[in-house]
C-alpha cells in the first residue's frame, strides 16, 4: 500500500516525505494563489487578462512553488492540477471595495465599474460554468503558463542538483466532461512541455 500526500506548497511536501508519503497525489495549484502578497496580482489578471505582466508575476512564483514542491520530493511522482476555481472565488467581496483597492486593482477610483464587473462574473453554480478545463479552454494562455512553470521548475532542480534523483512530474487536467475537451488541453500541454524540454535542453521526464 503507498500513501501519495495533499500538499501545495514545499512545507507541507517536506511534511508529508517525512512521514513516509509516497510522493504528491494531487497539489492544487489554486491554492498558491491565495497568499495576501499574491492576491492582488492574481485578481488584476482576472479583471484585465490582456495584462501579460500580471500573468508573467504569476508564471514566476507558481514556477518556484513547483521547485519547492520537486525538491521535497527529491525524485517521487508530484501529481500538478492544473488551475481549478471558481474565478469569483478570488475577486473582493462587494462589501471590501472602495477607491483603494479599485485603484490597486486597475479601476482606477471608478468603484461601481469594479462592482458591476465583480457582479457580472458572479456563477450560481461554478461546476457549470467556467471552471476546471472550461478556463484553460476559455484562457489557453493560463494552461500554457501553469505548464511552463512545471517544467522549468522541473529543469531548474535538475540542473540544480544533477546527482539527485529526477523529478516526475504529472499534470492533471480538472473537470474533464468530453474527449474534446481532453484533447485541446492535451495538446496545449505537450506543445509547451516540448518547447521547454528543446528550450532548456533538458529532458524532463
């Protein structure tokens, strides 16, 4: 019998290998997302994805929580899921707007234009709606993102330490109702894992 841990983060993975785990079953990447120094960063995306400097924050430490997450490890499968929330999960409660935060957001002081669109991306029912594979459908560049941190963390502990064993990482792809939907993000996820393995010149396993 092997015991494969929950873990988000190079703390609880370290945790986790010290207490026998057999490697990392299932690392929710959304829960990365809610440190205070990160949320900001996060929320500016999802309000205005066509800022690529936010995304590129994001690419940046996801891509050092992954390492933390393989050197924990130090050669055990790390099952990776890819991002999974409801998006208004991250979004401020209409109760916690003012110009402040509309301003650190990008609305500048315009406080009812951030309501009406914190309202507008409101979902009864999340598991309908964009969620799971749906955003990474929706949004490829985050699926492309998320891949490219796993892999150059992947690369950056093997160059790291090149006598240990190597890292295994898996991606997981949430919420999959129909092969169309696999097969789009199964293509996005070996174009970018091959473009980093040619890129780095390493081959990740």
């Amino acid at each position: 019998m092997k015991v494969l841990a929950n873990a988000d983060s190079g703390v609880d993975a370290s945790q986790a290998a010290s207490n026998g785990a057999k490697g990392i079953g299932l690392c929710r990447t959304e829960h990365m997302f809610f440190n205070p120094e990160r949320l900001p960063i996060v929320r500016r995306w999802i309000f205005h994805t066509e800022c690529l400097d936010d995304l590129d924050h994001i690419k940046h430490f996801q891509r050092s929580d992954f390492k933390d997450l393989f050197v924990a490890m130090n050669g055990k499968p790390v099952t990776i899921r890819l991002l999974d929330p409801p998006l208004h999960e991250f979004l401020p409660r209409p109760e916690q707007v003012h110009e402040k935060v509309a301003n650190e957001l990008g609305f500048g002081n315009d406080v009812k234009r951030m309501l009406a669109r914190i309202d507008s991306m409101h979902e009864e029912n999340p598991m309908l709606g964009l969620r799971g594979c749906r955003l990474g459908i929706v949004k490829p560049e985050f699926t492309e993102m998320q891949v490219e941190a796993i892999m150059n963390a992947a690369a950056d502990f093997m160059e790291e330490a090149p006598d240990t064993a190597q890292p295994r990482p898996r991606i997981m792809v949430p919420l999959i109702g129909s092969l169309t939907e696999f097969e789009n993000q199964a293509l996005l996820i070996k174009r970018e894992a091959e473009r980093v393995r040619k890129e780095r010149g390493i081959d990740v396993p």
